[in-house]
C-alpha cells in the first residue's frame, strides 16, 4: 500500500483524476497478456502530458518507488507486470495524433495512440502506415516501440523499428530526452532513438514519437494454399523467397490451429489440412501481376492440395481478420495458452515444423503454431491448464528443448514480442554473459537507481 503522504502529493500535483489506488481498479492493472504472471501495483498515474509524466516520475524517484510504464497491456512476455510493486505509469490517455505531415511524410503522435487509429488516420490522407502488430486494433504506438513489435507485413516492410524517426521521453530522473526528427538523414552522435527502440521501457518513458509515412501500394493480390504436410509449406515458403519475390505477407496456421480459427470465425476452412500459408504481393500492377503468376507456380510445383485467390479486396481482408484471430481462437480451447516467439533463418522452417512436431508427441502436449513464416517468425502455442503442475513441467521442457535448438540453429528467442520476465533465462543463453553484462552497463547510466521496470529482459544479480 502506497504512503499517505505520497498519495496526497501526486493527487495535489496530479489532479485526483489522474491517481488511482484503490485495491479493486489496481487489480486490473498487475497483469498484461502473458499467463500466469500478475502483480498488483501500489499506485496507478494516467498523464496526459510529457510534463505530467515528469512529475510522476520526480515522486516516485525522491520516493524510492519502482516505475513500471504500460499501454493497453497486449505484451506477452510480462514486460508491463509491476513485479516489484510501486507506480504503474498508464499512458492510454496520451492519445492525441499531433500531426500528419504530407511534406515530410511524418506522423507524430502521443505514445497512446492506438496502433489501428493511427493506420485510418494516414490512409484518410492517402498515406501508409506498415507496422500491423496482431493486437493493432487496442495496442498503443508507445508499447510498439518499446517493444518493437512486428505484423503481418513485416516481410516486405519491416517492423516497427524501421519507421521510428523521433522519440521524445522522459529519464528515470525525470528529465526529458529529445532524439531523432523529420530529417532523412541524421548521424549526429550518438543513435539513442535505436537504443531507446525495443527497450522494453528499462531505460525511459516515451511519451511522443514520430514514425515515417509512405505512399500505399497500388495494387495487391492475395492467396491462400492449403498443404496436407506442414513441411511442404515450409518449402513453399524458402522457394518464393527465393525466386527473389518478397510478398508483404506469408502466414502460416498448422492443423490445430486452422480447427480453433474455424471454429471462431465459421469461414469454411477446410479443417482436414495440415497447414495453410496466407500469401498477399503488393505493389505497382505490373509487377504484382508478374509475382502473383510466379507465386501460384511455385504453390503448385510443391504440391500444395489447393491454391486460392481472393476474388476482391473485401474477401482478402477477411483472410487476414481471420488469421488475426489465431492467437484469440486458440485460447478459447483451454484455460491456460502459452505462447512463444521462435525465430530461425527462413532455411530451417521445414525442419522447424518437424522438431515442433516430434516435440508435441516428446511431451504428450497439444501445440497449435502459427506465425510470420516469411520472417522465420512462429508462435508454437501450448493449450494447457496451469492448475496441471505436470502438465505445465512438460510445456516448459517442451520450448526449453526447442529454444536449444532454434538458438543452435542461429535463430533467436524472440522476433517481436521482446523478453520481459518470460524469457529472461532464454536470452542469456542467446546472448552469453558478456552480452548480459554489456546491457546491464547500458541500464545502469540511464537509470542509476534501478527504478524504471526493474526485474525484466535480463537477471539481476542476485536474483
């Protein structure tokens, strides 16, 4: 429970709107996306402002409180969950777009900004806004680039990282940091806006960011492939890329998961399949024309059972609604679903398929996998109850095993759902001590004290 006179003191500078602490709304507040991780804070702020994010912070540090900052909690590896108690800095309220700029092709908004509303903002003006993280209709533009989330369109685009132009944030010690502008180029010092991208919220608070615009494609066509073997989708997958065609998508959903995806959203795919991958190229007419042929040749070559396309804009649209729905279609099925972020080069998508499957049977669990295939990127989900101690030993021996592997294979713990607590352990592996100790010299000039999101992305000593 937070002292009085603390209290008093942020209600005082605050305003009583922006303080919340009664036990029943901070409950709410201690979890995020991830299973089986919860910890209840001591005080919730909602600023609406830089300046109210700088008082915030200036109480909690001559306070000693540890400052965890949150959007709309969609994370999955527990990077909001204030696991050390003290304030929960909530920046839903900064919402405000501040400016479309159509010279610079800019955007700047508050770090509230819901993902999807910025997206119908830009293409109101005929621009285009990639990142298109699976949460984008509730994730905030603030929690996509500390965690530097990703989308359906990250093969061709790029992730979140790539159109940050400029961060505005706030220290631990509550000073504000301006990094980055609208200029194409910029090596002027140090490069802290690509630092501060993906930082999971360890070093600063952002409360304003400006990301790059560009002009949509003119022209798409989607398509959807059925496999009877999950492994000749991977196949597919490495022959496109490499006929040199990079589509702005290349989805994937195994067996289980098509079931679950069916059962939600009742658009007849056919649940006999044992994978399908969801294929959109974009851009100029001619040159989707010409992809679009080489695409449905190479699906056939393979040996896909069957080869869709869609027949307007509305129908493709559904399709990848209906591939956004995985995650949520999967979780229906069991009480518990946890879900990782595997990432190997695009090679070993054939070979991953295989080691998931030997895995499940290894483990006697049931696993639902889909994700970015074009980027190498899968979401292996375990469906399991986390009441069941035994079940839940098996399911973490299950990605300790495949984690071996992937990292073995030069892949990474995680391609865009960052490390939070979740996956502390994974990334030493990944990285070794030197690289653990590099990061922790990095976390202690920004933040001294240790107060800002203590406990993620890497161990503490004596933890």
């Amino acid at each position: 429970m937070i002292d009085k006179n603390i209290l008093e003191t942020l209600v005082l500078k605050l305003g009583r709107e922006a303080v919340v602490s009664e036990p029943e709304d901070l409950l709410v507040l201690g979890y995020d996306s991830t299973p089986g991780l919860h910890h209840t804070p001591d005080v919730v702020i909602y600023p609406t402002s830089s300046e109210q994010v700088q008082i915030a912070m200036q109480i909690a540090r001559d306070n000693k409180l540890p400052i965890t900052p949150r959007g709309s909690g969609t994370g999955l590896s527990g990077g909001s969950i204030p696991i050390k108690g003290g304030m929960v800095i909530c920046l839903n309220k900064m919402n405000q777009i501040l400016e479309i700029d159509e010279e610079n092709l800019t955007a700047t908004c508050q770090a509230g900004v819901v993902t999807l509303d910025l997206f119908n903002a830009v293409a109101a003006k005929g621009l285009f806004y990639p990142p298109d993280p699976g949460s984008q209709k509730i994730s905030t533009l603030g929690g996509n680039v500390m965690e530097d989330a990703g989308g359906l369109r990250g093969l061709k685009y790029g992730v979140t990282r790539d159109y940050v132009m400029a961060l505005k944030c706030v220290l631990p010690d509550g000073s504000l940091l301006s990094t980055g502008g609208k200029s194409v180029k910029d090596v002027a010092g140090y490069a802290f806006k690509d630092l501060l991208v993906g930082s999971e919220g360890t070093l600063a608070i952002i409360t304003e960011i400006t990301v790059k615009l560009i002009p949509p494609p003119q022209d798409k066509r989607t398509f959807l492939a059925y496999f009877d073997d999950i492994r000749i989708a991977g196949t597919a997958v490495s022959k496109i890329i490499a006929a040199k065609i990079i589509p702005s998508t290349m989805e994937i959903m195994d067996k289980a998961t098509i079931n679950c995806v069916e059962d939600y959203v009742k658009i007849g795919l056919p649940r006999q399949m044992a994978a399908l991958l969801l294929i959109e190229v974009d851009g100029h007419p001619a040159m989707v024309a010409e992809e679009a042929t080489e695409v449905e040749r190479i699906l056939n070559d393979v040996g896909a059972a069957e080869v869709h396309v869609a027949k307007d804009a509305a129908e493709a649209a559904s399709l990848a609604a209906a591939r956004r729905t995985a995650l949520s279609a999967l979780a229906r099925v069991s009480p518990t679903t946890l879900l990782e972020d595997a990432t190997v080069p695009r090679s070993m998508l054939a070979e991953t398929f295989t080691l998931i499957e030997r895995l499940t049977q290894k483990y006697q669990l049931t696993v639902g996998t889909f994700g970015h295939a074009g980027d190498g990127n899968l979401h292996p989900t375990v469906l399991c109850d986390e009441r069941n101690t035994d079940e839940m030993k098996r399911a973490h021996a299950f990605y300790d095993e495949l984690y071996e592997q992937v990292l073995a294979w030069g892949g990474t713990v995680s391609g865009e759902h960052g490390i939070g607590i979740a996956k502390k352990d994974y990334l030493a592996r990944q990285i070794g001590p030197g690289g653990v100790a590099v990061m922790k010299r990095i976390k202690q000039s920004f933040d001294p004290d240790g107060i800002l999101n203590p406990g993620k992305i890497f161990i503490a000593n004596g933890e």
